[in-house]
C-alpha cells in the first residue's frame, strides 16, 4: 500500500494536450469506469481526435458518448488516459476522475 499516491474527493489536476493544458478541480468518483471531461473545457484544449465511442450508464439514463486521449497530472504522477466527453457545464467540476485512473496507483481517502 505504500507506493499508492493517496489522493482526496476533490483534487487539482493538469490536463490537456500535447498542445495546451490546463489546471482543473475534478472530481475523484469511485463509482465510475471511465474519467469523464467537459466538452467545451476539451475544445480549449484540443484534445482528440475522437477514439471510439463508449456507453455511459448513469442516473440520468444510458447514452452513447465520444471518448478522448488527455494528459493527465495528479499529484506529480502523469499519464495518458481515455476521458468520455459529456457536457458538464452544470456541474460543479468540469473534469472527473474514474477508475480507468485510479487504478494506475492511487488510493483514495475521503476525509
């Protein structure tokens, strides 16, 4: 358990391109497969091209949704990782942090 980066419910991350990124507060949910990303912040910054496509099951219903490739620095550690995109603008975070993450080395504390 040592070498786990131990991260809270909401963290500060870097994503983006190649091209361009970005720090965001995103939303650390254990509950969801794939990270998910708000498609205006993805425009900003030039993420894709569109990789495949990936069915979201959520509360609001099931819906077919676009996934990227983006960079991705949490707590020092980078990485490429696939994000769904979805319009999060109502939200209070714009990027969030699922499982297809946190299984490449962190733990997540609540408190």
């Amino acid at each position: 358990m040592s070498d786990k980066i131990i991260i809270g419910l909401v963290e500060e991350v870097e994503i983006g391109s190649n091209e361009r990124k970005k720090v965001v507060a995103a939303k650390v949910d254990t509950g969801a497969t794939k990270s998910s990303i708000d498609i205006n912040l993805a425009s900003e910054l030039r993420l894709g091209p569109v990789i495949k496509s990936k069915l979201v099951k959520s509360a609001h219903g099931n819906k077919l949704r676009p996934v990227v490739e983006a960079h991705v620095k949490i707590k020092g550690k980078e990485l490429v990782a696939e994000f769904t995109l979805a319009d999060r603008s109502h939200l209070k975070y714009a990027a969030l942090i699922g499982v297809n993450i946190l299984k490449e080395g962190f733990m997540v504390d609540p408190s």
